[in-house]
C-alpha cells in the first residue's frame, strides 16, 4: 500500500516503478503488439491488474505514458539527424530515414500505438478498456510530432513575416506524410527503405531547397 507520494507498493519511487512498468509493457507490446493486453503486462510485471490500474488508470493511461516514452527517443533521434553536420538535402533524408527506421525496426511498438484498435475489445477490457479509440489516442502523437517539427523549422529557415504559420503547416504536412506513407510502406513493403525516403525528399524538394537558412542559426 502506498503511504507517500514517494513510495510504492514495492517500496521503491514512483517514478523508478513507473519505468519498470512501462518497461515489462514494452516488452509484452514487442510480443503482442495491439493485442497486449492489461492482464499479460501486469504479469509480466508480477504484480495485479489493480496495481496497474492505480500507477495508469486505464488502458488509455498506460498508452499515453508508452506514447511519450517512444516519442520522447524518436524526437531526440530526429533533433540529431536534423542537426547533423550535412548539407539540407541530406539532413532532410536523414529526418525521413531516422523515422521510417524506427518503425521498422520495432513494427509491433508502432502498431501499438497506431493502430490500438486493431484488436476488438475482449473479456480483458472489462470496465477500463472499453472501445480504445485509434483516433483518440493516436492523433495527440501526431500533433506533438507536428509543432516539434514546426519549432525546429521555424528556428532554422527564413519564412518572411507569416513563417510561424507556414513553419505550422509543413511541421504538420511533412508529419502527416511520413505516417501516412510510413504505415502503406510497413504494410506494403512495394519498394526499399531507400526508394522511400529518396522519393519522400524528392516531393519536399520544392519550395524549400529555395529558402534560405535563417542569418546566425544553425540552418536547417
């Protein structure tokens, strides 16, 4: 039983026990993918289904802590291809490799956190899992995604004097298009990795090969 803000029922900090737990979730999600359920990551864990419910809520709490886990890592991994030491067209397809790889690299994850709806809902869900809405859950990741991207566009390319709102509408178009493309590609498979990203840079290739990096920032 909890007697502090500060300790759990193992008797270790909340926030060392919150990462231990969200760690045995993504190893069950690795395993299941959108199938994992409540009950295998609570024992995996090794402890109750109630526990769980006190350290998340629900189903949709845990998804939104897994969320920001991943998203936190890629964020960081799309921050440093973007910052690279390269030319704008290369560090563009470095952006677009570093997500597409990352999808790939750990499909079942991304379709957890996608495509949570896959899987209807079974006796697992009980109270607290009713109906996980795809749409609900997912679309707070894409929008994080989107005014990243558009910050880290803003700070480096000269827009004129709308470029806050333009900065906006390409963080969220390119995000949009990497997901898009990225979920028909990882279902699909109809050409490399490669192929993708060199034909996803081409399209971006227009407007902003032209606009300059902005005076004294780190170029984009």
């Amino acid at each position: 039983m909890e007697t502090t803000q500060h300790s759990t029922d193992r008797g270790r900090p909340v926030d060392q026990r919150r990462r231990e737990l969200l760690e045995a979730a993504d190893r069950v999600v690795l395993r299941d993918g959108p199938q994992a359920s409540m009950n295998a990551i609570a024992a995996e864990a090794g402890i109750t289904k109630p526990i769980l419910y006190r350290h998340f809520g629900d189903k949709g709490g845990l998804y939104r802590a897994l969320a920001r886990r991943h998203t936190d890592a890629l964020l960081e991994s799309l921050r440093a291809a973007l910052d690279a030491p390269a030319e704008r067209r290369e560090r563009v397809e470095a952006t677009l490799d570093t997500y597409l790889a990352a999808i790939e690299a750990r499909p079942q994850v991304y379709r957890f956190l996608m495509h949570p709806a896959e899987v209807a809902p079974t006796a697992d869900s009980g109270g607290g899992e009713p109906g996980f809405d795809v749409g609900r859950h997912s679309a707070p990741l894409l929008r994080r995604l989107g005014e990243e991207l558009a910050q880290v566009i803003h700070e480096r390319v000269e827009l004129g004097p709308d470029g806050e709102r333009l900065a906006r509408v390409w963080g969220h178009g390119i995000v949009g298009m990497m997901h898009a493309a990225g979920d028909w590609w990882l279902g699909e498979r109809p050409c490399t990795r490669r192929e993708l990203v060199a034909s996803l840079a081409d399209l971006l290739w227009g407007r902003l090969a032209a606009v300059a990096d902005r005076a004294g920032g780190p170029g984009f």
